[in-house]
C-alpha cells in the first residue's frame, strides 16, 4: 500500500475512533441526569481527560452538549431537538426484531402494550407450521395480569407501582383487584425476566412474555407456542426470546 492509501485508512481509522468516542459520552451523559464533570467522564469512559476535554469542545460548539461550571457537563438543545425530529415510530424499529425471532425459533411472535389495566395487540408475526397460533390484534377482554404479556409488563414496576396503578385506574370503573398470587408471580417475573403461562389463555398453549421499558414505550414481546412443542423446546425458545430482547434494549435504549 502507498503512502497516500496508508494516510486514507490511518484517517478513516481516526475518525471512527474519535465517533466511538463521542457517542460513548453521549450516551454515559444521557443516563446522567445531573450533568457531570470532565474528570467523570474521563474516568468513566476510560479516556485522558486531555482526550475528552477536546471531544466535549466540538460537541459543545455543534450544540450537542453544554457546559455550565465545573460539573454541569449534560445534552444540549441540539441534540435533543435531533432527537425530537427523528420521528422513530417504534414499529418500524421493533417488526425486524419479531421477525428475526420468529425465523430463529420458527414460532409465532406477538408485540403488545399496556392501555390502562388492559392489553393491545399491535402486531404479530405468524410462523408458518403445521399448526399454527394466531392471536388477534386489537385490545383484549382479560385484564392484564389475565396474560403473560400483560404480567411481563406489570413486573416493570415494584409492588408499591402495580397496586398504584390498580387504584388509580378503578377510581371511576368497577372496582379491579390483583389477586395476591400475582402480585407473587410479579416478583418471580422480576427476578427471572420471563413471563409464562400455561393455557390460561388459550388451552394447550403455553405462552412466554418479555417486557421493555424503553425510549420508545413500555411494550412486551411474546411467543404463544403449542405447548408439547414447549416443553420440547423450552431452553432454546427461552434463549432466543432474552437475546430479542437485549438486542432490543441494545438499539433503543433503556427509559431511565
């Protein structure tokens, strides 16, 4: 290789490095609310502080952060109002995701979200197998610690939270009390991460769920399998299921 084509790729090498760089700030100042110092940052994204002095000049002048005083480092309006005009509709971003989890297991995918004490089918991916799940779209009759997804979903928030959200919704409705044995379930959910139930919607379908609170909502994924093919399957459903999720979490983000 020439000198110039050398001087090219030495360059383009440098500037991915110095975007990993930034957005690696970026991303550790957007879970900061408080605003940090040069010497946090530094320490945190284990760069010379000299390194991220420099980086933090150039994002401050394109309007990406502000600085105000010695620890107030924190996003700026420019980044925010790019954020803001993004206009990234969670579909669009989650359906790749259901079909890729649909392909791996070869099972049917559900994406759902919470509506009140109620859930909402907004999408599905059908597998195409000799026999088939095909959960209907809209908002369901069962209450959501009635489903798996649903109860996935309420896992997201601690005891105090689901009894909260219970209260406050029955206010001007018939009143709707979670059963004890779900508020235990909720606490198995938690620590697990995974959501099931067997034939309690449906009979001889048993149902596993995941949750995400993210940037773009709070919404579960779900696998609704024949349940002789479940047991069958169970680790490899389960697997494919949390690695959806943590590539998921991994590409939106996290909401607070």
């Amino acid at each position: 290789m020439d000198e110039r084509n050398q001087a090219g790729v030495n360059d383009e090498r440098g500037g991915i490095q110095v975007i990993a760089r930034a957005a690696k700030i970026l991303n550790l100042l957007g879970r900061s609310a408080g605003g940090l110092s040069l010497g946090d940052i530094a320490q945190a994204v284990d760069l010379p502080r000299s390194t991220v002095q420099r980086i933090v000049g150039a994002l401050e002048e394109q309007g990406m952060i502000r600085s105000e005083g010695a620890g107030g480092i924190s996003l700026g309006a420019g980044l925010l109002r790019l954020v803001a005009n993004a206009h990234v509709d969670r579909m669009t971003v989650v359906r790749p995701w259901l079909h890729k989890l649909s392909e791996a297991v070869q099972e049917t995918v559900v994406l759902s979200r919470p509506a009140g004490l109620q859930l909402i089918v907004e999408d599905r991916v059908v597998a195409d197998r000799e026999l088939q799940v095909t959960p209907r779209l809209g908002q369901l009759d069962t209450p959501l610690f009635g489903t798996s997804a649903g109860r996935a979903l309420l896992a997201l928030d601690k005891e105090e939270g689901v009894k909260a959200l219970f209260a406050a919704e029955s206010n001007s409705k018939p009143k709707t009390v979670i059963p004890k044995v779900v508020l235990a379930q909720l606490e198995n959910i938690r620590q697990t991460g995974i959501s099931c139930d067997h034939g309690e919607l449906i009979e001889g379908i048993t149902t596993m769920a995941v949750a995400l609170n993210t940037v773009l909502g709070r919404f579960a994924i779900s696998m609704p399998v024949p349940t002789f093919r479940f047991e069958r399957n169970r680790d490899s459903y389960i697997e494919e299921l949390l690695r959806c999720k943590a590539g998921l979490f991994k590409e939106i983000g996290i909401d607070g």
